[in-house]
C-alpha cells in the first residue's frame, strides 16, 4: 500500500520556550516496510502570524498532500486529524455534528469543510483516491510529523545564518542530528518500529545543541547559531 500523509509540526519559542507559532508542513510518500518517507515535500509558514486553532495546519496540510498525490498516485491520504478515519469528502454538517469531538472541534470542522470537503470530493472524482482523517495512529502520519521536524531544522538554520540564532521546539518524540549536507531526524518512541526520515540542508557555518524543553515532556528543543 503507498500512502501520502501530511503534518505539521514544529515551533519557533521565546526565551521562555513559549510557542510564537508553527513552521512547517511536510507532506510524504509513505511506502512498505513503513518506516521513512521515499518522497518528500514541504511548506513553511509564518511562525509570527501563525493561526494556533488549528485551522491553518489541517488547511494546509490538505491542500500539500493532495500536491504531492497528484505527483504520486497514491492508494489513499492521510490527514492529522483524529476523528476516526472518515472520508473528507462526506464530512456534511449532520456527519460533524455525530462527531465524539469536543464542540469546539466540531466548529473547527464545520469550517475547514467549506474547503476542504469540495477539494476532497473533487480529488476523489479525479483519481479515486480518498482523503482520510485518521490522526495520529497512522504511522504515515506519524513519518510526516517526524519529516515537520526535519524541515523546521532545516528552517532554523537559514533563519539562524540570516539572524544569529534560532530556538525552536520538535515534534514529539523525536531527536535530530545536524550532518554534513543533511539533516537527519529519527524516533524516540521505542514502541514506533525505527521511525526516521532524512533531508538535504546546507548545514555549513553553524553550531547547535538538542535538549529536553523544561516545560513539556516528552519535547526537545533545537538551537542553532551562526558561527
């Protein structure tokens, strides 16, 4: 099965490691045994006016994922959005409204569907190809959440070389290693199977240090400077 997933992840922080917004959105060409992306592609946001409800990141991740389908030829999609793998495009009101979702979620839904629905059931009458919102227990999902990661390394060394410094916050469960010409980026959950992913960069001229972010568990933190 050859899934496309999409994901976004990664934050820019304060000094105080408070979240300003989110950075990238990585969509992926997931392939068996399921544990690194064959394909790649990303989308980076502005972390300074960034929509933190949660909108923006499922728009987004929509609109790069069916890009990157339509270059593949996938057998489905797979959106970070947990509610219970549903089809996008039969996300009518009454359907949203049966959610087991929080009101909030439901409003969020309601709205991202005057989009995102008609986008899905036209790319579904296109290419049969179903987009689903099947959230984090897919593993494709997951590989593209870690993949957010890598391009929001690969974000904060050109903002680094551009500004002197950038502090930024991973996603979960992850770690990444600046080499030589890539950025290489893995799994810290042992339960996940060896979960990595690995890109490009220029990574000349600069220093970094990867540590646990002192207030979330679970969340390491990158800063990267210029030399």
């Amino acid at each position: 099965m050859r899934i496309v997933a999409a994901d976004t992840g990664g934050a820019l922080l304060t000094e105080d490691y408070e979240p300003v917004g989110l950075i990238a959105t990585a969509a992926v060409l997931v392939e068996k045994p399921y544990r690194t992306a064959a394909l790649s592609l990303a989308r980076y946001a502005d972390p300074f006016s960034y929509d933190m409800s949660g909108r923006q990141a499922i728009k987004d991740e929509a609109y790069l994922a069916v890009e990157l389908a339509r270059e593949v030829k996938p057998d489905v999609i797979h959106l970070d959005s947990t509610i219970g793998g549903i089809e996008v495009r039969k996300l009518d009101e009454p359907t949203i409204d049966a959610l087991t979702i929080t009101d909030k979620g439901k409003e969020v839904w309601k709205d991202l569907a005057k989009d995102l629905r008609p986008l899905a059931k036209r790319f579904w009458e296109e290419t049969g190809i179903e987009i689903i919102a099947i959230g984090k227990s897919s593993v494709p999902v997951r590989i593209a959440e870690i993949y957010s990661g890598l391009y929001t390394t690969k974000w904060a060394i050109d903002y680094a070389r551009e500004n002197g410094r950038a502090v930024v916050g991973l996603p979960r469960y992850m770690k990444v290693e600046i080499r030589s010409g890539k950025i290489y980026g893995e799994s810290l959950d042992p339960r996940e199977g060896g979960l990595f992913g690995e890109i490009e960069a220029n990574t000349e001229g600069i220093g970094w240090e990867l540590y646990p972010n002192p207030l979330v568990r679970r969340f390491m933190v990158l800063e990267v400077w210029r030399e």
